[in-house]
C-alpha cells in the first residue's frame, strides 16, 4: 500500500495506491491539474493565503 496526502488551506485528503507507480500516477496528474488550473484564472482570483494569515494575525 502506498499512501500520500494532499492539503489545503481548507482540508486535508489521503490518497492510497497499489503500487508506486501508481501513487506517482496520481500525484502528476494532481500536479497537472494544479498547473492547468492556476492558468486559466485572473490574478484578481490569486489568493495569498500566507499574507492572508499574517494580516488577520495583526487584527
């Protein structure tokens, strides 16, 4: 059994293969999914989730 997880500002999922290989199949398809997405939207869409954090920690 081959295990990974995948997280977001949001949530937390785990992911589990067969082999490595497929594990490896999955995370690169994730990653092009990743990839493929950031550019199909506009920067005003762009969250920075690290600054968004850091300012509501000054509030």
């Amino acid at each position: 059994m081959f295990a990974f997880e995948l997280s977001t500002p949001r949530e937390t999922m785990y992911f589990i293969a067969d082999s490595d290989k497929e594990k490896e199949e999955w995370i690169n398809s994730i990653g092009r999914s990743i990839v493929q997405h950031s550019r199909s939207i506009t920067d005003q869409e762009i969250v920075d989730y690290d600054s968004a954090s850091a300012a509501s920690q000054l509030r």
